[in-house]
C-alpha cells in the first residue's frame, strides 16, 4: 500500500493509529415513507486508512492514494477531488492526480488532513501524522589513540558528546564495538578500559541511534605498540581569532540566554578545554600586537586600534624561524593584520603567506580589498569564506610532513552587521537595512554562526592523520560591542572598557597534545601568553618569554605553577587582578577595586566599602605600578 515508503513494523510500533472520519451530508435518520426518494447521492467513505507515516528525510515520498486499494471510494461512482492540509505547514508536501509526493523533505511531525468530494459537494476527511526523521549525522571524527602493551588505558565518550548532532533533536543513544575483545580491552558504560596484552590495531565502531531506531556509525583506530610511541613529527598549529567576539555570544559560556548555534565550536570544546579567565586587550591592534611579540601594549606601545608594530619587534613567527628546532615551520597570516598600512609589513614581520585585510574592517563583506603578500586585488566572495578558502589552498600546497603555523585571523562579527549567506546560518532575518537596524543582535549572531561553518569547513579539510597531529586554538579578540552585546549578560562593560565585558573573552584549545577532554580550566590566562605557548608547543620548550608565560602543562593537567596576575589596559587606564580581586585605574588616576568571587558584575567598589582593602589594594597597585614603570623596549 505505501509503495515503499512505510516500514510497517517500524512505523506501526512508533505511533499509534489515529484517525478522524469526518463525514458531510448522504443520509437521514427518519424512519418514515421514503418511496418519493429518488436517486439519493452518498458522501465518499474512508476505504483503506493509511495509518501514520513514517520516513526517513533522505527518502522520497510517493503515495497512490488512488490506486487499487484507494484511500476514498464513492458508492455512486461519482469522480472525486481532494484537497490536502499539512500542520505545520509543508509546501513540499503535494497531492496531484490522486499521488501525495515529496521529492525532498523537511524534518519534524506533521498533520495531514486530506479531504475527499464528489460533484455534490460532499465529503470525507482523512487524517494522519507524518513523521519525517533525519537520522543522527557524524560532523566531527574521533581521533584516533596510541596504546602501549602494558600499559593501563582508559577512554570515555565525552559527556554531552557533540561528535554527532540529531537535526530532530532526538536524543542519541550510543553503541561502541570493538574489531578484538580478547587483547585486554572491554567496553562499559560507554567508555574503553584496560590493559592491552599485545601489539595490534583494534577499530572502534561508534553507533549513533535515535529513538526511531534510525543509525549512523563511524570509527576510529585504538594503535597498540609495545613501546611508547616517539613523537617524529612536529605538531601543527592552528590559531582562530574572531574579531569582537566576548563571552556573551559564546555558547560556552552561561552568561547569556541569546546565543549562536555554533556546532563546531562546541564540538571543539567537547575535545579538549575551556578556559574561563582569558584576558585580552579591550580592542583590536592591541591584542593583535600582544599574540605576535608576547609583550604588553605598555611595552610596544600598541594601545588603539590602527597603531603601527614596530618591524624591530621579534614576531612569533620570526621567533619560529629563528631556531633550528622550529625553523622548518610554515606559517601564515591570513585574514585581519591592522597593525600597519603597509602592503608588505605582514610579510615584513616574518610571514610566509599573508593574504587579508590591513586595517580594522571592511565596509561591504560581498565588496572588499584583498591584499595577497603584498598585492592588491578587489574581492566579491563573502570574506570569511574567501579566508577559509585561502587557508585550505595554502594548506594544499605545503609539501608533505612540512609542520605549519596558520594564525586564521577572521574578521567576523566586526561591524557592519550584515546578512551572510544563507547556507551558513540558520536565522530567518531579511536582511533589510531596516531590520539590521532594529535586530543588529541577530545579524551580529548570524556573522558568527556562518563563522562557525567556516571553521567547521577548514578542520573538515584536513585529513585524519594531520588533524590528528594538529592542535587549534580558538580566542576571540575582545569583547562584545557595546551596541549588540547582551545587556542581561553577567558581565559588565563591552568593547573598549576594561571591565570584564571588553576583555573577558572566549578561549578553546583542543587536539593534539590535549589530555583534560571537556573540561574546563579557571586558571588566569593573559593574550601575551600564546606567544610562547604556541613556541613550547613547536618544540621550543618555552616556558617564559618578554611578559608571555606559557599554558602548555594546562592541558594536561589542572594545577601546577601559573599566573598569579593578568593584566590589561586601554592607552589611558590600567588593569590588573589576581585570582580573586580586580583594580582598575581609570584615565584620572581614580581606582576601583572588585571582588571578582562574590560580585562577577563589578558593581560594588571595595574601596568605598566598610570592611579594610587596604592590603589588597596595596598589592595590586605595587603589581600594577612595576608593570607600568618596566622600560620600553
């Protein structure tokens, strides 16, 4: 009857039949003399019910209603029309010359009612649920494992695990399988455990159902050798900057309830670690300038958006090239610079490749200068994809095993708020100059999902060994702008404020090298740090350098030596906090000081308080004042 569509023991076992006869004139109840009646027309009648539908959404649909058990009969033989009505509504969903058809397919639950009539206008309705199912779809591999004979091991299905997502919002039901149970491994409770016995491959099989049954499955290898593996191969590096982008519009942090869908993020927090206390610079040049030289702005006088870097200044990638540990490094820049308006002073700073933008922005994202290792040329590709692909092609031409440092410097969700295409988010905005006006929120959060796409696109590229030796690190630049930024989030302050709103941002690291899976790290991070973060990791085993010190033994393990202070400045006010309390020293040399633990939203200032700060506020201000007294070099 269903003509391939229905799997009856499946659908029939999901949802119950339900269905309404609604029937419209043909018929009376008198019991009196009828021999005047002539010819007295019947309403069309229920024949054969369908019952509830079930599909998958990769299948078509292609239902005779007509056929040789119709759906309607007519005793009179009467030819009859129909009418159909899908709740919600589904313009996909046609019913022509007696076939309801589907070529494509949308997921959810829908009412179909389809109402049979005859010349004399009577008629019968049929209703029904048609469930469309998408099954759970893998968006990100699991990463391969190195085991050593003897050696006790244990690996768990991250909680909350983002490696699949279900469109239906079904819940996931998991299976893992393993290709060998007899070589010391056993599966339980979702995780694999034990003490491998001998030397081999064992594929692990992870199956993804949902409620309706409906699977997808992938697999990743467990490598099992009988002495510890020696790392041969430097790692690559891969560092993602979103420009404007704080804590507020990260769905990694719970300080707002209007948030991005970002799947790729959160997939990449799901492998690895989310930092809660980075501070950056409360705009743009100044945290730029911070990543590439490990010093303060105080130091390289940096301090406003457009201000030049010095090309005396030793740049990350200079320091990589300048050591024969790391000197077989490629690098690339590509995206945003903005730390100086010459064509060449990307590739001046010790760039391989750079192609981006020189200043702060652009004033279209469809219509934009492009600058390619110092030439010119005019864009119409939406920025963050001309990036992506930028960065894919670059990646393509590396010889094999040449270790990279690609720093993507995407210059999404900076103003103008826009709307990106749509194949990249899934907001319904029309795009009109008078709604980005009045909803420049949702468009701000659009730029960042299609971001996310994007990145998703560029880890996509990369195949399963180099992904596996690569370790991405995602920041945002600073915060939110003051004009989109969540009013009724924690945080005080925006873009261009030092309170924590303008230089509290997000910060995922993940991939190789990466042990702590899901977790997240309170310890005090500062921007300066990756510069020899990013050197520790290539090989250079820095631990401190300029006022950089290096996070590197964080993804490992919690705890351990760390900062006991970051610091932070606009070109007039300072600054500065250890694990608990914050000072701040605005332009007229007034202070504030926070109590980060017990009022997060920096409202009561402790020095006008009744309890004594006065040791606490001699600490940081003798912190604070070292910092600002320390020479320029």
């Amino acid at each position: 009857m269903l003509y391939g569509l229905l799997n009856k023991n499946k659908a029939l076992s999901i949802i119950a039949l339900s269905f309404s006869l609604l029937g419209c004139g043909g018929g009376s109840d008198n019991t009196g003399d009828t021999s005047d009646v002539v010819n007295t027309n019947q309403a069309p009648v229920v024949n054969s019910p369908i019952g509830d539908v079930f599909t998958l959404k990769a299948n078509t649909i292609n239902l005779n209603i007509d056929g040789s058990s119709p759906l309607f009969i007519d005793s009179d033989g009467d030819e009859l029309s129909y009418e159909i009505v899908v709740t919600p509504n589904a313009p996909w969903l046609t019913l022509v010359n007696g076939v309801l058809n589907a070529e494509s397919s949308e997921s959810g639950t829908y009412k179909v009612v389809i109402t049979a009539t005859d010349p004399s206008k009577l008629s019968i309705s049929y209703e029904f649920t048609l469930t469309v199912n998408s099954p759970p779809e893998l968006v990100l591999p699991y990463e391969n494992q190195s085991l050593t004979v003897g050696s006790q091991f244990m690996w768990q299905l991250p909680l909350n695990d983002t490696h699949f997502i279900d469109a239906d919002e079904d819940e996931i039901i998991y299976e893992i399988v393993l290709s060998n149970n007899d070589i010391g491994l056993e599966v339980t409770d979702n995780s694999i455990s034990g003490t491998p016995t001998e030397e081999g491959n064992v594929v692990v099989t992870i199956v993804a159902s949902d409620i309706h049954n409906e699977s997808t499955s992938t697999s990743f290898n467990l490598k099992i050798s009988d002495t510890v593996p020696v790392a041969t191969q430097p790692v690559n590096i891969l560092l993602l900057i979103a420009d404007d982008m704080g804590q507020d519009a990260s769905a990694q942090y719970s300080l707002s309830s209007d948030l991005p869908n970002t799947p790729n993020l959160n997939a990449l927090a799901q492998r690895g670690l989310v930092f809660e206390n980075l501070w950056v610079n409360p705009v743009c040049s100044p945290t730029r300038a911070t990543l590439l030289t490990g010093k303060y702005g105080i130091q390289t006088q940096v301090l406003s958006p457009g201000d030049v870097l010095d090309l005396s200044e030793t740049t990350l990638h200079e320091q990589l090239k300048g050591d024969d540990k790391t000197q077989e490094y490629a690098t690339a820049l590509i995206g945003k610079w903005h730390l100086g308006d010459a064509f060449s002073d990307p590739n001046q700073s010790g760039i391989d490749y750079f192609a981006g933008l020189r200043s702060g922005g652009v004033q279209d994202y469809y219509d934009w200068p492009l600058i390619e290792n110092g030439q010119m040329m005019d864009m119409a590709t939406y920025t963050t994809t001309e990036f992506t692909n930028r960065a894919i092609n670059w990646l393509d031409s590396l010889s094999d095993n040449t270790p990279w440092f690609l720093w993507m410097a995407y210059n999404a969700p900076h103003t103008p708020f826009h709307l990106p295409p749509s194949d990249l988010h899934n907001r319904k905005l029309s795009g009109t100059e008078e709604d980005i006006e009045a909803n420049s929120r949702d468009y701000y959060l659009a730029a960042i999902e299609a971001l996310d796409a994007e990145i998703g696109r560029l880890i996509s590229s990369l195949d399963t060994e180099t992904l596996e030796n690569t370790v991405i690190l995602f920041i945002g630049d600073n915060g939110t702008p003051g004009s989109v930024r969540d009013r009724n989030a924690l945080l005080n302050g925006a873009k261009g404020s030092i309170n924590e709103g303008g230089i509290r941002v997000p910060m995922i690291v993940a991939g190789k090298g990466v042990e702590r899976i899901a977790q997240r790290e309170t310890a005090l991070i500062n921007g300066t740090d990756f510069y020899s973060t990013i050197l520790d990791i290539a090989g250079q085993n820095v631990v401190s350098i300029n006022n950089s010190e290096s996070f590197t033994h964080l993804l490992k393990q919690s705890g351990g030596e760390g900062r006991t202070h970051i610091f932070s400045q606009t070109d007039d006010a300072f600054t500065i906090r250890n694990d608990r309390y914050k000072l701040i020293e605005n332009q007229d040399s007034s202070k504030v000081l926070y109590d980060l633990q017990l009022d997060p939203a920096e409202t009561s200032d402790l020095i006008l308080g009744s309890s004594d700060s006065s040791s606490i506020l001699t600490e940081l201000e003798n912190i604070l004042n070292s910092l600002k007294s320390q020479p320029k070099e």
